[in-house]
C-alpha cells in the first residue's frame, strides 16, 4: 500500500473507519430526508415547472417570445447553452483527468462533480433544441438516411460538429458515472430493508457481487472510460468555441477561442462545484470527507483558469488593436465602452479580478468567501458568453443595423427554468444516489485519513461494510 | 332426317376435345368460399409473422400521425371556361394610368389569374418616365381593403343599400334641392379626367339655372376650355379642392403672366437647380415627372452634371439629395429668396429684409446666386410655399433667368392641382347659412383635410342632402346621408389629362370586388344621362369611348379607323406626347407688393413646417398596411407620426434623443392658436434650430371611421389599441388642422414636453456609418474627373508573404470558388448610390412580389421589421468630411463617440442593401443542414422547407439581410390587424409565384428568383440566350431613377457587366472576402469639399508612391473587377 507523508493534510478527517464511511454517505438515502430538502426540492421544482411552462409557450408560439431580432439572432439561448455546457465540464474533469493524474482528492468530490456535468450538459442540450425555430424537424441535423433525396448535412457547419461533440460527451460522461455508481449501488442494494428499494438498487447495481473479477474489469473499464473522457474535456468546449470561431463576425472570428473557451469552462465548472458541494458537505453532514483541504485544491484550479481567462481576455484586446482591423478594434472598444459596458465590466471584475484573490491562503481556505467567489464566477462567466455573443453581433459591420437586446420574460423564465432543473435533478442525486464514491473513498483512507495518518484510528482491521 | 338438331359453336365443340371440355367448365369461375380460401395450405406461406405486424402497425400508426400533421388542404378550383386572355402561371400585364388627387403616373398592372398583384411603371409610354412612388405601387393593396364600402349606404342602416333606392333619393333630393332654390355644390378633388368633366358638364346643365345666357364663365384653367367653355349657373357649382393646395402657384401665375396655371417644369434641362423649401423629388406637384428628369442629369459620366441647392428647415428627401443643403427657418423662404433675386436681378425685393438669414446660408445663396447667373436659360428656382407673393418671387428670379423659355413651360401646364381655396371657406358660410340644398363629395375628405374640418362637419348638418362618393365611410362620408362608393382606380375606366399635352387612359385590371360603382357613372345616372345596370355597366366607359372620338381621333392623323386608334391607346395607357414648346412670356408680376407681404412674414419662436411622407403621403391610403410600414426615407420610423426637432433643440428641452428598442421618446404638445398636437419627438440632423417638422396624413380615423384596419394603433399583442370610448386609436395626429388655407409654415406658439413618452418604432436606430470606408463611398465630381480611381475607390490589398506584396482580396480564398464564373449565367446587380433618392418604391415593390409579410409597429420597434430590401440612410458626422470618409485628426480628437453624432446639417446617403448573393457566402457554411445554397448560377438559395430554424446564418451575415419568421405571421393572433395574408380579401394580393413561408424559417431576397426562371423561359422558347432585359428584379424593375441594374454578368455585353466595371463600382465589405454578385457605385456629390479633397488625394498620392517604390504595378487598382475572373 502506498504511504503518505504524514506532513501533507490528510483527506479524511476525524476516526472513519470503512463502515462510518458506507454510513455517513448511506444515511441520507436511507433515512428520511430533511425538512429542508423538501423546501429546496419543492422551490426548485416549481422554479423548474415554470421553465418548462415557458419552454411550451416558446415552442407553441415562436421564437419572437424571445427578445431576439434581426441583428442579433442569438443571445440568452446560446449564452446559456454555452455556460451550462462550461459548468459540465468540471465533473469529466475531476474524474477523468484527475483520476489519469492520480489526484486522491478527486474522490471526495468526482461523484457528485459528476452528476452536476450530467445534469448541465442536460439543461445545455435543451438550449440548440428549443432554439431552432422548428424543433419538430431538428433531427435533421442528424446524419441519416433519408427520404429526401440525397440530402445530407452540412459537415462545413460548426453546429452540426457541436451535435457531434455534446452527444458524445453526455454519452460517455454519462457511461463514465454510472459505472462508477455500480458497486456503490450494490452497497446501497445490500443494506436495504424496503423491498421496494432493494429491486431498485439491485437493478441499478446490475448484479454487482463484489468478486475480484468485478473489481478488476471495473478498473479496467474506468480507466479506459478515463482515457476516453479526458480529450472530450477539452474537445468539446473547444468545438463548442467554433461556433463563434469559424465566423465572419468581429468579436467571434478569433482563434484563441478554443482553449480560452476551455479554461474558461474548466473555472466556471469548479465554481459550480464549489456551489454545491459547499451546500452538500454541510446538508449532508459530510465535512469529514469534503473539508477546507479540497476546497483550497478546487480553488487553486479556480485560480490558474481564472487566470488564463484574463490573460486570454487581454490577448484579445492587444489582437483587436495589433490586427489593424477597424472592425475588430471597434468591436472590443464597443465592448468595454459601448452600451454593454456594464456587461464587459462584470464579466472582467468577477472574472479576472476574483479568482486572483484565491493567491492569499486565508481567503482561499475560507469556505464562506469560497462560497462567495463561487457564485461570483458563475455570474462572471455567464456574462462572459453574453459578452462574446451579444457585444459582438448588436454592432457588427453595418451601422446601419446596430440594435440592443433585450430579455423577455420568456427569455428570463427559461434560464430560471433550467436552475430549477437543474437543481431538482441535483437535489433527486442527493436524495437517492450516493454523492461520494464509497469504494473509492475507502481506498484512501488508509493512506490520507487523518486518524491512520497520526495513528489514532481505532480498530485498525475494521472492514465491516 | 334426324328431328335433332345440333349447334356448335365450333369444330372443337363439334368434336368435344379434351382442352375445350377443361375450357367449358371454367366459364363461370365459382368463387372460394371463407373457408375454402383459408383452407388453403399454400396461405401459411404469406402470413404476416409478429415482426411483420408490428412492422406494419407501426408504419400505420406513423403514416395515420403524419397525415393528421398536414396542413388542412385547400382545393384550387380550375377554371370551367377558360378566359381566352389568361393561362393559369402566366401574367397579364395591363397598361394604365394612377391619379389618386394628388400623384399621377402611367403604370403597368400585373394580374395573376384575373387578380391585380403588382404595379410598376410604364417607362414606355406616359409623361413620368416609368417612375411611380411607394404610394403609388403599394394602391394594389388598398383594392383588396376588406373596410372598403362593400355597397351604397344611406345614413343610419348598416346595411348596403341598392342603387336604385340610392339612386332615386339623391334624384329626390337634388330635385328638392333645385325646387327650393338651394344651391347644388359638387366637391371634389382636382378634377383631370377629361371625361369625368364632361359628365360633370351634363351633371350641371341637368340642374343648373343659368345665370345669363350669354355669361361665360372666366377660363379657370386652361384644359378645361378646350373642352368646353362652362356656362355658369346661379345654383349649381362644381368646387374642386385638394388637401395640399397649389393654389399660391396658381395665383402667382396669374399675377405674374396672366395665366392662372400650375406651368410644366422641366428638371432635365436645368444645370442648376435651387429649391426653396420644395421637396420635388417626393411629393410637389407631378414628382413622378420630375424625378425622372431630375436624375437625367445626376450621371457623372454624362455631358454634365447639374447642381442642386436646397434650402429647407425639415431634412426632406429632396435635401438629403442636394449637393448643397443650406437650412433655414419655413419664415425666412421668402427671405432666401428676395436674397437670391437681389443677387441675381441686382434689385431687391423692397421692404425684404435679408439680413436675418444665417451667415451659411447667405454664403451658400450667394453660390447658388452665382451659379443660376452663370447658367441663364438652363436653371430653375422652385419653392414648395403655397404663398402666392413668395411664388412671385419665384417667378421673378426665373424670369430674370431666362428660365420661361426653356426650363419653365407655361404653355403646357399641369392640369393637377386646382384647389380654389377661397371657395371652400365661402362654401362652409354657405352651408352654415342653410343655402346648400344638396352637396355631392368625390375623391375628397374635408372633413378630415381641412384645418377647419370641424366646421365643416358641423355645416354639414345644415345641408339637405349630403352624398359622399367615396371608397370608404371615411370622417367625411360617415356624416353625410349617402355614400355611393367608387371603384377602387383599379376596377374602372378613366382618363386623365394630367398635362395639357397629354391624355390617357386609366383601364380596369379586375372585375369590381364590391356592388361600387364608378362615380362618373353615378352624375351620370343622377343626371338622366345613363342607367346603371349592376357591376358591368359600361356608361362611363362608353363615354370616354365616345369623347376619344369625338376629341382625340378626330385631331390625330396616325389612326385611319377609331378601333385601332382605341385599341393602340388602350394598349400603351396614352398616345403620343404632343409638344407644346416653351415660349418666353412677359413678367408682370408686382414684386414689390409680394415683397411687402413677404416681409409680413413673420417668424415664431418655433416655427412648424408640414410635410408629406413618401409613405403616407397626404393620408388617402392610411390604411394600407404596406406604406404603413415603410419605414421613412429619412427618419426610418414605421407606423407613426412625429414631430422633427434638431437634437440640439431637443438637449435644451431636455428631451430624450435616443432612439431604440427600449428608448422612449418624449411626447411634446405643440400649440397653434386653439389647436394642441400631441406628438413624440424625433431627434433630426439637419433641421433648421428652432424649427420642427410635421407630417401630413394621420391621424384618420379619429372616430373610428371604417378606413382600414391597418390605419389605427395596434398594441404589444396585436389587438387594436383602444382609445376614448373603446373606439379604435388613431395614429399620430392630423397636420391638416393646423394648415390655415393650405399654408403649410407655421409659427407654433409653444412647444412644451409632456410628461409622457412613447416609443417610436425605427427600422435603423444607429445613424451614422462610424467613418467605415468600405460601405458607403463617396467622392465629388471634381474629384471624379480629375483623379484616377484609387482615390476615391480604391481597393482593398493584403500583404501575403515575407515580401508583404499587396495583393488584391480577390486573391486569398479558403474555400474553392463556386464555378459561376464564365460558366452558364451568373446573376448579378449593380446599384448606384448617385442615383439612388431613397424614395422606397423598391422596398414596396419587393414587399408586393415577394409576398413580405407586415409585422406591424410592436414587431418593427423590436428591430424584427421583415423587408427583404431595405434602404439604409447614413449621416456624415463631423469627423467625417462625406460620409464613410474619416478626418483623422479630428477623430484621434473625438474618437468614437464623435463618430456616432451626425452633423447639425450633415451629408446624406441613402443605400439599397439586400442580399449580396455572395459567392463565398458566410451563411452557406454554418448552415447545419444545408438549407442555404449556392445555386450554379450565382444565386445564394434559401430552401424554406429544408430550414430548422438556427439562425447562425443570419448571425454571420455581414450584411445583416436575412429574416427570420419568429411567429407564424399569415395565422397569428398578434399580426390579425396588420398582416393582410390573414385576411381573405387582402391574401388575393400575394404573388403565387412565391410561397408565403411559415414560421420558424429563415428568408432573405432570392434576386427574385421567380422572375429569373420565367425570363429564362422566355429566352427558351424563344430559342436564343437570355439577354438583357429578359431578366430583372422587383426593385430593378420599379426603381423610378434606375438606380438599379440586374443581369447575366457572365454575358459581356450586359449592362450589369459593363456597370460593375466601371470606375465607381466597389463591392461593400470587400475585405471580408465575400465575393458578392452585387456592386455598389459611387455617389458622386457636385460640390466643393476640400476637406475630402485633401484626403482622397492624398490618398491616391501616398498609394501611387508606395507603388512606384516597390517597383510594380499596383494590381489592385488597374484590374479590380476583372480580377475574380480567374477561370
């Protein structure tokens, strides 16, 4: 077994033996949930439905519910597609990229980072879909056979490359999760007592008996999952990044796009994470597993992305002005001064300005500042994409169509809509899944639990589950 | 013998083989019964397995779902009899003539199985050189008007009325009337139709009493009395009265030669051309006439290129084409002008005081001065006040200028126009007074176009019998006690004299919709000269038949019998134009008693001058959902009225000057006398300080008068907006009030800002062009002829390679050219912006052929207006000596935000923009499904049914030119009042060539593709190539300056090729490398601009060293427009 320094902070706090970790995670599922799990779950559900009665009245009535118009043609529904897509990269992150790294202190926190990509990359999907003015045809975008003639896509098109990217980022984030989940649905199947819950469980756990072999092709299988996971993390935002990339427009057409449009996901990601796990860890009673340590790591990656964001922002800036192109200098001094200035002005300050203060140990060890910043860069980076896309099209080339947007309350309905979702589907995981990897935590906490680091654990051998 | 007989059929019977035995019992098949069939053991082989059932069931369910999704089906019912004259897909063309009371044009009307859905000018025949205005080609519309008058009402029933009971109460009454001894009083607009004033004639002589025997009438206008010389009665008048008022012409005239006419003014032969407050271009007198000659002389290639001078206080569309615009107040016309003939004449204009004028405008006058002395014989001075001691003046300058021998014709007077103004208002004492027994309207709306229509109405009530002939229950005709609808001008016959030299004939494109009835024919029933028999009554046709014999055959020697006489003018709308040639006439105007009522002019602190939009116009088509629209040459505002106000006025009274989406403008309260207008205030360029600009024409239907749901407010959701009482609420308010005797400057007493607001919905909020060089060019003749084309169009060069060789931007490709090039046809445009006025017939023509759906105000101010063409007008800032041309000291000074403020009195240009047909097209590529195309022949295609809707290619369209259907406008609620598709009588309008496209897809100008297919079949079955003029677009086709040039540009000898090669053409955005098929030319002012001057020569200077540095041939500028042809 792999020893640790004693000196580095250990990853589990306090005496937890295999079987206090299989109950402080199981408890919530088999308990009876808090009072204010249904107050939370009861608001995000209304919030949620009220999205959903939007999305109907937009997709009855037309796009024109939206506050688009002629010039510019997209502006809340990409923003947000682009941001939820961001915020799903983190979970694929942690446990793709991570896990390939080996970073132990992943395993406190890729699960529930998971469901919250699966969860984002869900609310993003929904965006291109209710988007199109003919949802009904979408599945043109497809490449099938088809009975019309020889028509087939456009494979010029970034959108089309985007279906590609999301559909097989959700199908292999999704894939990647679950096979995490098995033994620990197993666990979950073993200790249950309601019949109904067992038949569940075991149906989830698909018969997961813990042998050796089991272990071993699911190490095999994770770690090929991994492999496969860890190029989507950085593909998919960077086709997503295309969207704008590969067009004419000043303010779009750039090509530091895709890793800027990576790190910038990556740091809007953890941000979510931190979020919710801020929430989690304390709802659930679970600060022996997710304590001040993780929460310095997550922020120290908040910070470096952070950081190349602002360098990317300047970049951009220096480029507008070194290119000579008139309509590319005029398109970023729009944006820091033209109407929308208040927009370039969130987006640098919570942004770049934010994540730089993680440098100070105090603050970045600070759960409640944490909390703080967190929510700040999700604000940040949401008016980042409404930068890019709104700033860039309502003054393009021709004068003469220069106009504002401005949001409807379908337009605001349906964002709202997609955080209850989203947090609906969040609090469902919470309720009935295991939001830490069990067997995965037990594999360190031998090596990084507190009470085996100074040996102070009680019962050395205990491995009752 | 055997008692037996045996009969065979044949040998095979006879011999009963075995294979006629088989044969014989097979006769008469017996049928397998249930189950014998299922008996059959062979069956098992074709069952239906489980997987094949489910199969099939699926296939069911699927087939059963789609088929309930289709849309409901709509039968074409097929002719029974086929017309011998129309082939279903085949347009008729008719030749005809427009005269609404205050435009004229000769036209071409296109029908579609017996449905009138376009017009266009007649550039064949006809005085107006094929021009129309966008009312003009928009009137198709106002035909399918489901509030037009369905029959002939009687006061108080809601129902139509018969003729024959109609008819017999007027008779009554005017029989009444006569008996009485009341007086008679017909009303109408200017009268020019020929015929139409012979009936009236017999009108007259059926109830008149004449006065004396022997008294004739004075010649009140010279048409007339070649026709017939008018007995005048005691008790019968005929008054004809306009709502805008050339009467000060008139009166002028009559002062001044003795005539009291409206003379003939020929733009083309005037080198420079000074108008005072005139906006000739869109509204005055015959505008369709003179903008075609107007642009004969606008080409800088031509032999010469006349100069304009305007001198106005609104930025009118005559101003913003001037070479020279100088602004002064709607008091000071008078002024300017006693100025120029003190300059011009060396005598003043006693008691004129001149000195008030600013020192911009004197210096400009002073030029202008200069040039008229320097061309004597070939200029002319206009002024649009209808102030007769200023049209003195007027005719002063242009005497001492020679201009009645050439330019001026008073010989062949205009014929429109005959407002007597002053009879109007002895009129309504009249009718106060109880003298008026009965009184007859036509064509006209005192009720609502005079500035005492109150009155009027109120008088009114003390007429007998009042009839109004009108097309709808307008203010007017909803009081009177009948109305007898007219045709809509497309239903009936007419001929016109719009100029003494000229006749024609106006021929109905469609049987009448409704039970109306030409209103010659009703006089004529009333007068016992005609029976009306039902909708195909031909008495007023038979008429001007019989008066074109009579008149016209019997003094022309071209025709030896009448029919074909008929038949050719029938045909071409008109004859031949005769000459009646200008001949110079003695001035005997008195100047000095004009000066003396020209210095009783005095200005307000705020002075109002009235305008009429291109759109609107004087408000007789308010209901026209189209021109409602259209967004305003100058202001880009739709849907609504306003008051113009220099932004720098308006910072001083605090008033907001933005303009947008969400900016709401300040409603202002403007005081005449008793008279309030409520109005929301635009921030205009170019306005004269302390001045502001009204239009005419709304405010109809402020009863809620049956006038056109198009005419009134509709709110966020598409219903009606109501007003007081739940009436519906007008739009904007009505000019005419405060338009004393037809005077259109005003002093305001007070303009004080409101405490509302109000949001205007504009279709271009950002004015100015931010100094981008490769939109708009623009350069001076000077400039133009003395430099070669760099410097005033010079192309766009990159540096490629270690060497940073320029190279031309035709040169760097990512992707392979679409081969359209020397290969086929490639589609192409040019459109010069010298030529372009921004009067917006285009936009209305592209919006009748393409079936453009209207989206009405709530929808524009949201910036998602659905025209196809648009006309973008940009103002030159102060940075920018023309616009598009930055100084670049003074924008290092005042950066951008300098850029975004146009000048107090800034340049103007107005530019066409539709699709740019790119050959490397943005749009194309980002499509995900391919729904947008290059087709092989240049065109870039939208396939409606193949759009999912993403909208990224209009995102990525420089241009800005796609549209997007963000709601089902032919079916949903919000566009009800506004979007004639969802009205059964309006849909008749749409083009069945074009597919009204749904919601959710994308749409953009398809070069009007539907033309392009159609001209190809023509060249087809004719068995040649296409050529030119096979081929041409809606807005090519109506364009009044031909602005606009479409073709084959892979046929050398094509105009478009020819144009696009030239010195001036330029593509827009060139450096994006879009390769588009449309070339833009440049506008070419005739003014001195040293500023520009230092800048584009220096230009060309600081490029043509560069060159002769690097030792080449700049490539750039010797071949741009040949350079794509690299195939």
């Amino acid at each position: 077994m792999h020893k640790e320094a004693a000196i580095r902070e250990p990853l589990i706090l306090g005496h937890k033996s295999y079987h206090d970790i299989t109950e402080d995670v199981c408890r919530s599922i088999e308990g009876k949930a808090p009072k204010a799990w249904y107050i939370m779950f009861g608001v995000a559900l209304l919030v949620g439905l009220y999205g959903v009665g939007c999305i109907m009245y937009l997709l009855g009535t037309g796009i024109g519910t939206w506050g688009l118009n002629k010039t510019v043609e997209w502006a809340w529904d990409i923003t947000n597609f682009v941001w939820w897509v961001g915020i799903g990269h983190a979970g694929t992150l942690i446990s793709a990229v991570l896990l390939l790294f080996r970073q132990r202190w992943r395993m406190a926190i890729n699960r529930s980072a998971e469901a919250m990509t699966i969860f984002a990359v869900f609310m993003a999907g929904m965006f291109p879909l209710i988007h199109m003015g003919r949802l009904w045809v979408g599945y043109w975008v497809m490449p099938i056979p088809n009975q019309f003639g020889s028509l087939w896509v456009n494979f010029n098109s970034p959108l089309l490359w985007d279906v590609f990217a999301i559909s097989t980022y959700l199908s292999v984030s999704l894939v990647f999760w679950y096979i995490g989940l098995i033994p620990d649905f197993a666990t979950i199947r073993d200790r249950a007592k309601s019949p109904v819950a067992k038949k569940v469980y075991s149906i989830l756990s698909f018969g997961w008996s813990g042998r050796a072999k089991h272990w071993n092709r699911f190490e095999i299988v994770s770690l090929v999952l991994a492999g496969l996971a860890t190029p989507l993390v950085f593909s998919v935002h960077s086709i997503v990044s295309f969207d704008f990339a590969t067009s004419v427009i000043p303010g779009w057409h750039t090509t530091i796009f895709p890793p800027y449009f990576v790190a910038g996901a990556v740091f809007s990601g953890f941000a979510m994470v931190q979020t919710l796990l801020l929430i989690l860890r304390k709802g659930m009673k679970l600060e022996a597993y997710i304590h001040v340590k993780h929460v310095e790591y997550m922020n120290i990656v908040i910070m470096v992305t952070g950081s190349i964001v602002g360098v990317a922002y300047l970049t951009e800036l220096f480029m507008s002005w070194y290119s000579g192109v008139e309509y590319e200098s005029y398109a970023f001094i729009n944006r820091a001064t033209g109407p929308y200035w208040w927009a370039y002005a969130a987006m640098m300050t919570c942004n770049v300005v934010s994540p730089q203060l993680m440098w100070f140990k105090k603050l970045r060890r600070s759960l409640l500042f944490t909390f703080f910043i967190s929510i700040v860069v999700n604000i940040g980076m949401w008016f980042e994409r409404f930068v890019i896309i709104v700033t860039s099209i309502h003054r393009d080339y021709l004068p003469s169509t220069w106009s504002m947007f401005y949001p409807t309350w379908v337009d605001i309905g349906i964002f709202i809509g997609t955080l209850g979702l989203f947090f609906m589907f969040y609090l469902l995981f919470a309720r009935y899944f295991p939001v830490l990897a069990i067997s995965e935590l037990k594999t360190i906490v031998k090596i990084s639990g507190e009470s085996y680091k100074n040996d102070t654990a009680p019962g050395h051998h205990s491995d009752k589950h | 013998m055997g008692t037996t007989k045996k009969y065979w059929k044949g040998l095979d019977e006879l011999n009963a083989s075995p294979q006629f035995t088989e044969r014989a019992e097979k006769e008469f098949p017996q049928e397998l019964s249930v189950d014998q069939f299922l008996a059959d053991d062979k069956l098992k082989e074709s069952s239906t397995g489980r997987r094949d059932f489910l199969k099939f069931l699926g296939f069911s369910v699927a087939a059963a779902t789609v088929a309930a999704c289709e849309a409901p089906v709509v039968n074409a019912v097929p002719y029974v009899v086929k017309p011998e004259d129309i082939t279903p897909g085949v347009a008729n063309w008719y030749a005809s003539s427009y005269y609404d009371g205050s435009s004229y044009a000769s036209i071409l009307v296109k029908t579609r199985e017996g449905r009138p859905i376009h017009i266009k000018g007649n550039r064949d025949h006809g005085i107006t050189y094929g021009s129309v205005n966008p009312q003009i080609a928009a009137s198709v519309l106002s035909l399918y008007d489901s509030e037009r008058l369905k029959g002939p009402q009687s006061m108080g029933a809601a129902e139509a009325s018969a003729w024959t009971t109609i008819d017999a109460d007027v008779v009554k009454g005017l029989n009444a009337a006569t008996s009485k001894g009341k007086k008679i009083v017909l009303l109408s607009s200017s009268v020019i139709s020929p015929s139409t004033l012979d009936v009236i004639g017999g009108f007259m002589a059926k109830y008149g009493k004449v006065a004396s025997a022997l008294a004739v009438a004075p010649i009140a206008v010279e048409g007339e009395a070649s026709m017939m010389a008018a007995p005048v009665y005691e008790n019968i008048e005929h008054i004809q009265y306009d709502a805008i008022s050339y009467n000060g012409i008139r009166e002028a005239n009559l002062a001044s030669f003795g005539k009291r006419i409206i003379p003939d003014y020929d733009f083309s032969k005037a080198k420079v051309i000074v108008s005072v407050g005139c906006d000739f271009l869109n509204s005055w007198i015959l505008s369709t006439q003179f903008v075609g000659q107007y642009l004969m002389n606008r080409n800088p290639d031509g032999t010469f290129m006349s100069r304009h001078f305007q001198f106005e206080s609104n930025m009118s569309m005559t101003g913003s084409n001037a070479d020279v615009r100088g602004m002064i107040k709607p008091s000071e016309y008078g002024k300017a002008l006693a100025f120029l003939h003190k300059e011009i004449t060396g005598t003043a204009v006693s008691s004129v005081d001149t000195s008030s004028l600013s020192e911009d405008a004197q210096a400009k006058l002073k030029m202008a001065a200069e040039e008229l002395k320097a061309n004597k014989g070939a200029s002319l001075v206009v002024s649009g006040s209808n102030k007769k001691s200023i049209q003195v003046v007027v005719n002063s300058i242009n005497n001492a200028l020679n201009n009645y021998s050439s330019v001026i014709n008073l010989n062949d007077p205009i014929m429109m126009f005959a407002s007597e103004d002053d009879k109007v208002n002895t009129l309504i004492k009249d009718m106060t007074d109880k003298k008026i027994g009965a009184l007859i309207m036509w064509d006209t709306n005192p009720a609502y176009s005079l500035s005492n229509g109150d009155a009027f109405k109120a008088a009114l009530a003390n007429v007998d019998m009042s009839v109004a002939m009108s097309r709808y229950a307008d203010e007017t005709a909803s009081v009177c006690n009948y109305i007898c609808p007219d045709h809509h001008a497309l239903e009936s016959w007419n001929d016109f004299n719009p100029k003494m030299s000229h006749y024609s004939l106006a021929q109905p494109t469609i049987r009448p919709l409704n039970d109306t009835r030409s209103s010659s024919e009703s006089l004529m029933v009333w007068s016992g000269q005609a029976t009306h028999v039902g909708p195909d009554s031909t008495n007023f046709h038979d008429k001007i038949k019989k008066n074109w014999e009579l008149f016209g055959f019997s003094q022309q020697t071209e025709y030896l019998d009448f029919h074909s006489y008929w038949s050719a003018h029938v045909h071409n709308s008109c004859g031949n134009v005769m000459t009646l040639p200008a001949t110079a006439v003695a001035f005997a105007g008195d100047v000095a008693a004009a000066g003396k009522d020209i210095a009783s002019i005095t200005g307000g602190e705020w002075e109002i001058s009235l305008y009429q939009k291109a759109s609107i116009g004087s408000g007789i088509q308010a209901g026209n959902p189209w021109l409602q629209e259209m967004p305003d040459p100058i202001t880009k505002v739709t849907w609504d009225n306003y008051v113009t106000m220099s932004p720098a006025d308006m910072a001083a009274m605090g008033l907001s000057i933005e303009i947008g989406q969400e900016s709401p403008s300040n409603v202002v309260s403007v005081k005449v006398g008793e008279k309030e207008l409520v109005l929301p205030v635009y921030a205009q360029p170019g306005q004269m300080a302390k001045t502001i600009g009204i239009a005419l024409g709304y405010g109809r239907g402020e009863n809620d008068e049956k006038i056109g749901r198009s005419a009134f407010h509709t709110d966020e959701f598409g219903k009606h907006a109501a007003g007081s009482n739940g009436t519906r609420k007008k739009i904007g308010e009505n000019g005419f009030k405060i338009a004393v005797g037809g005077v259109l400057e005003i002093n305001a007493e007070s303009i004080s800002k409101t405490a509302y607001t109000y949001i205007l919905a504009c279709t271009q909020t950002h004015s100015t062009v931010m100094g981008r060089n490769s939109i708009v060019k623009e350069t001076t003749l000077d400039i133009y002829k003395a430099q070669p084309k760099g410097a005033y169009n010079h192309a766009h060069v990159l540096h490629s390679g270690w060497n940073h060789d320029e190279k031309p931007i035709s040169e760097f490709d990512l992707w392979d050219a679409h081969p359209v090039e020397h290969v086929g046809h490639r589609w192409a445009m040019t459109i010069d912006l010298n030529s372009c006025i921004g009067c917006g017939s285009c936009l209305i023509a592209c919006q009748s052929e393409n079936n453009v759906p209207v989206v009405g105000r709530d929808e524009v101010r949201r910036g998602r207006d659905m025209h196809w063409l648009r006309i973008d007008r940009y103002y030159a800032s102060d940075v920018e000596p023309t616009v598009g041309t930055k100084d670049l000291d003074k924008f290092n000074e005042g950066g951008f935000g300098a850029l975004e403020i146009p000048s107090d009195n800034p340049k103007v240009i107005h530019m066409p923009m539709m699709c740019q047909h790119c050959n490397h097209a943005s749009c194309e590529t980002v499509c995900p499904v391919a729904a947008t195309t290059h087709s092989n022949e240049g065109l870039n295609q939208m396939s409606y049914n193949r759009c999912i809707g993403t909208r990224y290619c209009a995102n990525n369209c420089p241009y800005k030119v796609r549209r997007f259907n963000w709601f089902n406008y032919p079916s949903y609620r919000k566009f009800t009042e506004v979007n004639p598709a969802q009205d059964d009588l309006g849909r008749m309008v749409l083009n069945p060539d074009v597919v009204v496209r749904t919601r959710g897809v994308m749409e953009k100008c398809s070069f009007c593709v539907q033309k392009i297919q159609a001209g190809k079949l023509v060249a087809k079955k004719e068995d040649r190539k296409v050529i030119d003029g096979d081929v041409t677009t809606a807005c090519a086709d109506v364009c009044p300056t031909n602005a606009i040039i479409v073709g084959d540009w892979n046929d050398v000898e094509s105009k478009v090729r020819k144009s696009s090669q030239e010195d001036r053409a330029y593509q827009v955005l060139e450096e994006v490398g879009t390769k588009p098929n449309v070339w833009y030319k440049v506008k070419v002012r005739n003014e001195n601009n040293d500023a520009l001057e230092a800048i584009q020569v220096a230009h060309n200077e600081h490029n043509a060293e560069e060159h002769s540095d690097e030792g080449h041939e700049d490539p750039a500028h010797t071949e741009e427009g040949h350079t794509e042809g690299g195939h």
